[in-house]
C-alpha cells in the first residue's frame, strides 16, 4: 500500500474529530444580559445533546461530537463568567455603557461595550477587549482618544455615554 493511502486515512479520521474552540485569555468580563445569554446557550446544547444521546445507535455521532466541543466550550466560559454590573455613570465608559463617538470625519456611530460571547459588531455590540472597545474603556465624556485600527490609527471623540 502507497504510504499516500495511510495518510488519507488519518486525515479521514481526524477530520471527523471537531476543532476544540480556542478560550480567550483575557478576563470574562460579561453584562448580566451576556451571563443570560450564555446560560440560555448552555441550556439549549444540554437539550440538543440529550435529544442527540436518545437516539441511541440513530444518533448523528459528528452533531454529537460538535455538541460536546460547543458544551465544553461554553460551561468554560459561563463558570469563568465575572459578571459586571449595570453602568451607572453617564460620564465615564464601562462594560455595558452605550457610547456614541464621532471620528475625524465628524461621522457618528453609537456601540455598547459587551462581554466577549456577547458581541455582535453589525449590531453595535462591541467586545470591550477589541481595538474599538479597549480604546473607549475607561473615557469620559468628551474625551478624545486614540483607535489603534489595523487600517490604521484614528482618533475618535466621546460624545455621549448612556447606561442601559
């Protein structure tokens, strides 16, 4: 047999093992909104796993591998959770401020700074450890600060910050 032949055959078997989801190194930090989420998260892949294991020999073994990996994955994260409370200050951004920002062209946007498993960037939920999220954490109202883009660098106004 061609040694070509042994190596399509651990990569056949490998490919049916899913990828593990990298954890993020950075603290947990999540909005109860974010903790509900990943609670919620957590419940419904219980679900679909029990659902998964009742059909005993029926059941889709890569679904019920990819549903450990994801269970895994996210009991990590609800138990490293440190969930952050409501933002009280319109003066100072935090984990769940809503923010709205002008760039040098005078172009507003408005963001809420979120937990890592909670942000959605076309929603405006920003992960408060990205580039946008780290440079507006901690600003006050008014305040110019420095977006360190990887299209490159720009300085953004604080305009307004709001609690949600």
């Amino acid at each position: 047999m061609s040694r070509a032949f042994v190596n399509e055959d651990n990569a056949a078997a490998q490919a049916d093992q899913p990828v593990e989801r990298q954890v993020s190194t950075q603290p947990n930090y999540v909005t109860p909104a974010g903790f509900a989420q990943l609670q919620a998260k957590v419940a419904e892949l219980q679900q679909q796993h029990g659902e998964q294991l009742a059909k005993g020999e029926q059941a889709d073994k890569q679904r019920l591998a990819d549903l450990e990996r994801d269970l895994r994955y996210f009991n990590q994260r609800l138990q490293s959770a440190q969930v952050v409370p409501a933002p009280r200050s319109t003066q100072k951004v935090q984990i769940g401020s809503r923010v709205t920002f002008a760039d040098e062209q005078d172009t507003e946007r408005t963001v809420q700074l979120v937990g890592e498993d909670q942000a959605d960037a076309p929603a405006g939920l920003i992960n408060w450890g990205s580039p946008l999220g780290r440079a507006l954490l901690g600003a006050q109202l008014g305040d110019e600060v420095l977006w360190q883009r990887p299209a490159g660098n720009q300085t953004i106004e604080i305009l307004r910050i709001e609690t949600v």
